[in-house]
C-alpha cells in the first residue's frame, strides 16, 4: 500500500494525545514516526486489554517501570476506552520522564467524565485526511471531490473498492462507533439523521427542520450534530460577530470531515460531479474550506473561522481570523475564468474590516487582481492565507 508523507510534525520532546477520525492514517503515521526507536504499544481496541486495564490501571505503572530505561516512546491506541490510565500516565511522565502518543478516534469520552488531561505535559495533535499537499503527484481535484481523501480510498484504484469503503464507513462505522459509546440510546433516528447531515453539509443549518424529519427535538438534533463534532467526523462553521458571544448564537453550517463519507451518507456516489453545476461548486468550496483547516492545523496557526450572510443575502463563503495578520474574506468559486463580477460580495466589505485580505480562490489558473481583490487559483490562495 502506498504511504504517504504526512505534513503533521509533533514535537519529538514531549507527550501528545493524537487525535483523528478512524481511517485517518493515525496507526501508518505512528508507525512511521516510531521507526527506528524503541517503544512500546499498548492497544485498547482490543478487548482484553481494555477490560484488564479498566479493571486495574496501575498495572501499567508496573509492566513499563522495569523497562523505563530503554523505553523512548509508549503508545496507548484510543485511551479514551481507558480514561483512569491518564493519572498512571501522568506519573510516569512526571517521576520518570517517559513520553507517551496518546491515539484516540475521540476526545468527547474524555472531555464528557473531565478525566485528567496531563495539564499541559501532552500536546494536542489532530490528523485529517489526506491534504493535496500530501497526495502530491497522486492528488487528482475530480476524484478527491468524488470520492474524498481518506488514505483507504486514495489507495485503492478501483471505483467499486472505493465507493464500497466510503459505505461502509459512513452505515457502519459511525453508528458502531457511537453505539460501542453508548452516546445515542436509540440508533434509528440517529441512522435517518446521519443522511440528513450528508444533506446538509455546507449549508446553515435548522434544528427545527431537521427535528420534523427524523422525528426527534430539536435539542437532540443539536446533541447529534455534537457527537459528528467531538468524534471528529464533522465541523461546524459559525455565523460571524465581532463578539464570540453573539457568534455562538448565529445558526452555523455544516461540513462532514471527508468529502467521500458526506456522498456516501447522502447515497450519491455514484453521481458523477459535473464542472458547472451547483454540486460541483458545492464540492469545491467543501474541499477549500476543509483544506484550508487541515493545513493550517498542521502548520499550528491559531486561526478561527466563520461564514457571513446579511439580511439581504450578501454572503462571505470563509472569513479567517488570523491574529496579529489582517482577517481573510474568502470567495470561492469552482470556475476557471474568474472575472470582477465574482468579487462583487467582497466588495461589498470593504470597509467593514481593517484592511482585510479579500481573495476569490477558484480553478482559474491566472492571478488577478480586481481593485484590491485577489483572484489567485486554489493552490496558491490557499498557500497565502495560511502564509505558508
């Protein structure tokens, strides 16, 4: 299977917690990561060993204080089964400068019983899906906007292969996970929803509405589309407001993690994505907008995003907040010929942020610049915005 080189660049001299939806390339990463030295690796997916470290955790103390010495790394594969581990796992940072990767597919068990999360001596790492940066000479913009960027899928050369993984992964896997996790008591409601929430990807989104058609509150809604956030399948995009509080009121929109589980959730797969349709250029701002947050992840910048739409209809498809830089107003646009109309949006707020970057960020290949609005082609506007 082909192995690619990931840009996420943990720091070698302390603990982290790497955290990422499944089929993310966690395992490949830390394998690779771990060549060459030496550690030890503890799997909590299986059974046993979660059962005999849930009943007596300190027994980890005891199997790894013999060994300490020549041990450079341990690993312990999704310890939020095992949270009680984390205070044996303190210790023997603390007592015996051990360094530990900390996997796991979620932090919400974690953050839900508020378990020790080593108060600073563990890094926060998260994985995604295969960036473009990442595919390299393999990535291919129709077939990542078809079939997403999961390392499975981009590996696998036939179409059924694939198509058959994404299914699996979006009719299985959630809903296993969430069941093994006891975080929805009564799955068929949260099966109908999981197609709604591939409906609605990159659109605002209605707790009301949504309610009405599976046939649940409107609260359990807003519980559902939580757990898609804490287990990292999916991300919420907030209405903007220069106060973080009235922020949090705006209705946010939607986007899955991976743009091949969003068509398989909402069972268009076998669809082809046309140039020139609204599902294409619904495509092609999910891909802009998931790339730009998986790349500046990785290149750790502390950015925070939201959309704007006015009462009238104007809207801004990304602003980025980059502290100490000036705020990006992003258009995109899946056209390859770009022309002044399609800044019209941008232009709109010009004077409503303090020299802000406003940049449409499309597949024309030829940069432009429209009054002090840039059109540059995805790459290099994407390269800009997180000034790589």
């Amino acid at each position: 299977m082909t192995e690619f080189i990931r840009t996420i660049k943990p720091l070698e001299s302390k603990s982290f917690f790497l955290f990422g939806a499944r089929g993310v390339g966690k395992s490949t990463f830390i394998r690779n990561f771990l060549r060459g030295k030496a550690s030890l690796f503890v799997d909590l997916l299986s059974p046993a060993a979660e059962d005999k470290y849930a009943k007596n955790p300190d027994l980890l103390a005891r199997e790894i204080i013999p060994h300490h010495a020549s041990l450079e790394w341990i690993v312990i594969d999704e310890v939020q089964k095992c949270p009680k581990l984390l205070d044996v796992v303190q210790m023997l940072i603390v007592e015996h400068q051990l360094k530990f990767i900390l996997s796991g597919s979620s932090a919400r068990r974690l953050k839900q019983k508020g378990v020790n999360l080593l108060a600073g001596r563990a890094l926060n790492e998260y994985m995604f899906p295969l960036t473009h940066i990442e595919l390299a000479s393999a990535f291919d913009l129709q077939a990542v906007l078809e079939t997403g960027s999961l390392p499975e899928v981009r590996t696998s050369e036939s179409v059924e292969v694939q198509h058959a993984f994404l299914r699996a992964y979006a009719l299985n896997y959630i809903t296993t996970e969430i069941q093994a996790e006891q975080w929805v008591k009564n799955l068929p409601p949260f099966r109908r929803f999981l197609e709604v929430a591939g409906q609605m990807n990159g659109k605002i989104l209605n707790y009301t509405s949504i309610a009405k058609d599976i046939g649940v509150d409107p609260n359990t809604v807003q519980s559902y589309f939580e757990i898609l956030e804490d287990t990292l399948i999916g991300i919420r995009l907030p209405g903007f407001s220069r106060s973080l509080r009235k922020q949090q009121r705006q209705a946010p929109k939607f986007f899955l993690f991976d743009l091949g589980v969003k068509r398989a959730l909402d069972r268009t797969l076998d669809v082809p994505l046309k140039p020139q349709t609204a599902a294409y250029g619904e495509a092609f701002e999910h891909f802009v907008i998931v790339e730009i947050m998986r790349q500046a992840s990785y290149a750790r910048k502390d950015f925070r995003y939201s959309y704007l739409l006015t009462k009238d209809g104007v809207e801004i498809d990304l602003i980025v907040d980059r502290p100490g830089r000036p705020t990006v107003l992003v258009e995109i646009k899946s056209k390859n010929q770009i022309d002044s109309h399609d800044g019209r949006h941008l232009k709109h707020f010009e004077t409503d942020f303090k020299d802000p970057l406003r940049i449409i960020i499309s597949n024309d290949e030829t940069e432009k610049n429209f009054d002090g609005i840039k059109s540059q082609h995805w790459r290099k506007g994407i390269r800009e915005i997180i000034d790589l």
